[in-house]
C-alpha cells in the first residue's frame, strides 16, 4: 500500500487546482467588467432618450394629436442614435409621460425612459454551455437595463443672442453704449476669436455674464471690458428653442394682402380691434419710391390681437399699443387671446423703430406659433434692423427675433423695457439700452428655457 502514501504530483494537481480558479475568478472579473461597461452605456442611453422625450413634450407636445407617441418616437430615436434599437428582439425602451419623483411630487412635464438590452457573456456563456448538456445557454447573456428622469425645464438667464455664427465682431458694444439688464446673461453664437467688441470708451454694462463661443477681438481698441461680471470665452453652442415656433415663410398665410397706398401707407387709430390671436392681417404700400417698395408707417395706432404681416416693410413711429394686455411695469402680462406680432416679410423689407417714442407691445404667450415673439424677421431676410424702445413707460412684452439681422439699438431716452429679449444676428449697441427677461414675467411659457436631468 507504498503507492498510498505515495505524495508524487500533489503540486501538480493543486496547481491545476489553482490555475483553474485563477482563471474562473479572471473570467468572471471579465464578464463583470463588460457588465459594468454596459450598464454605463445603458444609462447614457437611457439618459439621451429621456431627454430628446422631454424636450420633444416641451417644445413640441402640445401642438400634436398623439403627444404619447410623438415623445415615445422621439426617445426611441434618441436610444437608437445612441445604440438601442427599439425594433431589435431583446431591447426594451419603455417611455412615460408623467412621473411622481421622490418625495411624492408629481411632474407632468418629466419623461422616463427605461431602456434595456442582452449584452453577451464569455465566462458564464462557457460555462453555461459545460454545465448544461442539454445545451442550454441560459448565461450566455445577461439583460443589463438603466432609467432616468428628464424634465422640470429650467429657465434661461439669457435675455439676448446673437446668432451669427462666425463673423467678428457679431457683438458690439461703442461709444457710450451699454446694456442694463439685471440677473440677465449675453449669449454671443460666433465661433470667430474676435466675435465680441468692447471699445475702450464704452460704458459698463450691467448683466450676469456674456457667454462667448469664440472670443474677444484685441484689435483697433475692442479688447474693452464690458462691465464687472464674467466674460466666458469658449462656451458651448446653443440654439434658442424659438426658431421651432415660427414659420419660415409667414407670408405664405396671408390669404389676402391690404394696399395702403391709397391712404398714404399709414396705419393709425383703431385698427383691428376686434382681431383674433393667431389669425394673419397683411399688408403693403405698393406706391414706389426711388425704385424700391415703401414701408408702412405705424403711427398713433391701437392695434388688436393678430400676426400682422408688412410685406414691404415697416416704421413704428409716435405712440402705439400692439396687442391687448394688462398690469403696470411690474406685473405686466399679455390678455389671454390678445397677443400680437410684427412681421417683416419680403424682399428689402426691413423693420424700423428708430423714432418710436413709446410703444407697448403684446406678444402671445398661449400658443405655440408665435410663442413670446413681438417681432418675427425671417431667417432668410438679412436687413438691418433700427431699434429704440421708447420712454419709461413703454411695456415691450415680447421677443425681437430677427436671427440674420444687424440690429442697432439707440439710446431709448434713459427709460427701461418691462421685458424684451433679442434673438439677432448681429448686434451694435452705441447708447444705454435697458432690458428685462422675458422669461421672468411669464415663466410657465417662455421658449427661453432648457430641458434638465430630473434623476
């Protein structure tokens, strides 16, 4: 029984032994690698499409049939970009409308996403297959799932863009010019390192901060600073959700166009009174001067609800009410249903309120069309755009959005703007202009906001 006591090849064996768990315990630190992989890339999708849910149902929601669908389509389309296929045997992208967060709070305008998908296995997929004769290869992949919460939009800080994107000096602030605008933030869209000017001799404006995706020209003396806030050169891009709200051809829903040339090209008193929010009133003065179509004028005018169209341009002139609205400079708001906007529509059109003493304008703010904005200039019409706000006591509650325009703002007489904010190509600012956000009077409303991570 020598062969019993025999201790040859026991190394051997526990090392056979050991190397065996050595590498089950490598296999499976793999496979739990590419698990823990794949949950990370799980929750980015479930992340995007929660988001592209959420923003969908914000922007866009309300002004769909099936708003479920149109928010599920968009998160799917999310997920899949970012790797899940809904459409693909396995994967799951499960989209809500409506979520209660913890806590208890119930938010309507949040979109959950929950995605999932079969991520494939090595160590346990082999031994899946050893152990399981009859072939089953119940490990061969493991389901790896992430949720998030997006919604509860932010509002913006931001009451001016300028949306050139790659111009210099698409910003300019000269001469005695500056912006007062309180808590209220710049945002310059050019991507040229000399996309904002500040000369020397300029006077310091007041804002929360001027965000710049390029960066300050150093040449012939607009390396100014603007004021004592931040300047952030190199910021992200971003796009003002209002483009979304505004049709690209307006004139194209005039079904009938008004010639004011017979009575001098001139809107004053009374006019429309009992206009509609939402419905188009269309004009021009085809009387022809030194070869080119003449503006309208607006002058001493009451104007009701409605999108007015001026298809040869337009001079806001004296003292005039646009839209119906209520409240003082501190609580001010537009009437439900009174909204008005100025449209500048056709070829050398352009919009001119250089010599308007006070106006008050009220642009809707429920409805999706037209949403915030006071004056639309397409984005095909570069025109440049002449702008003074009035006295003290005008009530601008409204967006100027003029995406390829150069706007000039005048000194308004040293009176503040209840609420205005600019949408512009180009801006050059040569006096004291005085601004408030719209955002802050109608924060339920404004497209001046931004989609966030809820959980």
């Amino acid at each position: 029984m020598k062969w019993l006591r025999d201790e040859r090849g026991q190394v051997l064996a526990l090392t056979i032994f050991s190397v065996t768990v050595l590498m089950g315990a490598l296999g499976l630190a793999i496979d739990v690698g590419v698990l823990f992989h794949a949950k990370r890339n799980m929750q980015t999708v479930a992340d995007a499409a929660a988001m592209a849910g959420a923003t969908e149902l914000y922007y866009y929601g309300s002004n769909t049939a099936n708003v479920t669908t149109e928010v599920g389509n968009a998160a799917k389309a999310a997920a899949k970009a970012n790797g899940v296929d809904s459409t693909v045997s396995g994967n799951t992208v499960l989209v809500t409308i409506g979520v209660t967060l913890p806590g208890g709070e119930v938010c309507s305008s949040c979109v959950e996403a929950q995605v999932a998908m079969p991520t494939p296995t090595i160590f346990m997929q082999t031994m899946s297959r050893l152990w399981k004769l009859n072939g089953s290869n119940n490990f061969s992949s493991v389901n790896v799932s992430a949720m998030a919460v997006a919604g509860g939009p932010g509002v913006s800080n931001n009451c001016m863009y300028v949306m050139d994107p790659t111009d210099s000096d698409t910003l300019g602030i000269h001469g005695s010019g500056d912006i007062n605008a309180a808590g209220c933030g710049v945002y310059v869209n050019s991507n040229n390192p000399a996309a904002l000017c500040v000369t020397g001799s300029a006077g310091k404006s007041t804002l929360a901060d001027i965000d710049v995706v390029g960066g300050q020209d150093s040449h012939g003396g607009c390396g100014g600073s603007p004021g004592t806030f931040p300047t952030n050169l190199g910021a992200p891009a971003q796009t003002p959700a209002i483009a979304n709200l505004v049709p690209t051809n307006p004139a194209a829903n005039c079904s009938s166009v008004t010639d004011l040339s017979s009575s001098g090209g001139t809107l004053s008193g009374s006019v429309n009174s009992g206009g509609k929010e939402g419905t188009y009133y269309c004009y021009t003065d085809s009387a022809m001067s030194h070869g080119s179509v003449t503006p309208v004028t607006i002058s001493g005018a009451t104007m009701g609800p409605g999108i007015y169209v001026f298809e040869s341009g337009v001079t806001i002139t004296g003292n005039d009410t646009i839209g119906v609205g209520s409240g003082t400079g501190t609580s001010a708001q537009t009437n439900s249903g009174g909204g008005a906007t100025i449209v500048v529509s056709g070829t050398n059109s352009q919009l001119n309120m250089d010599t308007a003493s006070q106006v008050t304008i009220w642009a809707p703010n429920d409805t999706v069309e037209y949403n915030s904005v006071a004056v639309y200039q397409p984005l095909s019409d570069a025109q440049p755009m002449l702008l003074s706000f009035g006295s003290s006591t005008s009530i601008f509650m409204g967006t100027v959005y003029a995406p390829s325009s150069t706007v000039t703002l005048h000194d308004e007489g040293g009176g503040g703007v209840t609420a205005t904010n600019l949408v512009v190509g180009q801006i050059y600012v040569n006096g004291t202009v005085n601004l408030s956000n719209y955002s802050t009077y109608n924060p339920n409303t404004t497209p001046f906001k931004f989609i966030t991570m809820v959980e």
